[in-house]
C-alpha cells in the first residue's frame, strides 16, 4: 500500500513556471509494502522488570489496570492538559520541557510516556538541543533555506511558507516516562515551534500509563 503521495510529487504546484515543480523523487521511499500489527498485538516488555506489559491510554482508572480514565471519572489525575503558549514573533522555539515535566507531576504519572501535540497548521513541537540557543536560530534558519517565504505560493493568506514548515517538523512528539521524570537526553529538550506568529496558541498533553500484566 502506497501513501500516494509519490505520484504526484511530480505534478506543477500551480499553474506556471517549470521552476514550480517538486523532484520526482522527492517522495521516494515513503511506501508501506506490508500491514502493520494491530495495537493490541504488540508484544512488549519492561525494561525494569522484564515482565510483560500493556499500554493504555489515559492514566490509570478506579475500575482497575487497563481502563481508561473517561472525562467524566473524578480523580487527582488528568487525562488531558493544555498548555497556553504566547509567540512574540513570527518565528521562534519556545522551550516546553519544565511545563511538560510539571505536567507529567500533576498527573501522577509515573511510568509509561508523554505525547505532547501541537494543534495548529502552522506551528510544531520538536525535541532538540536545549544547551546552546544557536541551535535554535540555526534551525530557524536552515527552514528558511529549505521553504522560502517569497515562493509563488497559491495559498492567499501568505503564510504558505508556515504551513510547510510546520509539515517538515511534525505537530508531536512522544517522551517516554520513568519515576515520573521526562527521559530525555543530556542535551535535549522539548520546544514549541512558532512559524506564523505573534500568536496566542495551544499545546495538549495526553499521558500513557504503562500497565504491567500481573498474569
């Protein structure tokens, strides 16, 4: 089964100009030849104990191991959080990791994996140096090499350029949880990823409880 989307990676982009084309390999590659496994199928283990375990989504219900958490089950723990980002320029990082890691504490959460997902068309989040803010700008600017602002875009809202690039990024990431802590690299951190700004925007944190099998 193919995605589709290499036979037309090398159809125009609009309407004139040779220079409008993609390259017919650009896709090349993205095809999934077999069926992936149900979910449910996969076979996993902790790496702590090395028995196994299922993954749940939400976080751990009063009705037992396995079950969801549903929004309307009261419990110390949340099942979504939202965080509130404010952008002051058009395009910048801004570091998410403390106001994940405060959320993985307020959930409870203390084993199992953090998906954080950014719901704009012109934003992302990535995971990425946290050490030297150069990193950052260089970033910023290798996108820019990549999608230039001032392509003969379609799109009239003139942010075309935006939505490319929160495409090229991705819109989340997933952080693995152990003892309630983030584990991420020395090096790394989690950045929201502004390219369309000034804007007031949103950035949703759902938890994975791992469940281990008692059986």
């Amino acid at each position: 089964m193919s995605c589709g989307l290499g036979q037309r990676a090398g159809e125009e982009l609009g309407k004139n100009g040779a220079d409008r084309r993609l390259p017919r390999n650009l896709w090349s590659g993205f095809a999934i030849d077999k069926p992936l496994p149900p979910f449910h199928s996969l076979s996993l283990r902790s790496e702590r104990s090395g028995k196994p375990c299922t993954p749940a989504f939400g976080i751990r219900s009063p009705q037992g191991e396995g079950t969801p958490l549903h929004s309307n089950q009261r419990n110390a723990e949340v099942a979504l959080k939202t965080i509130e980002v404010r952008t002051s320029q058009r395009e910048q990082w801004i570091p998410l990791t403390a106001q994940v890691q405060a959320a993985v504490a307020e959930a409870g959460l203390r084993n199992g994996a953090c998906l954080v997902y950014v719901p704009h068309t012109t934003a992302a989040v990535t995971i990425n140096e946290n050490a030297d803010p150069d990193v950052g700008r260089d970033l910023l600017m290798g996108l820019a090499k990549i999608v230039p602002r001032n392509w003969p875009f379609e799109h009239g809202e003139g942010n075309s350029d935006a939505h490319l690039k929160s495409s090229l990024v991705g819109c989340s990431v997933l952080v693995p949880v152990e003892n309630g802590r983030l584990q991420l690299g020395t090096w790394q951190g989690i950045f929201f990823g502004e390219f369309d700004g000034p804007r007031r925007r949103q950035c949703w944190i759902q938890f994975l409880q791992g469940v281990h099998d008692n059986g």
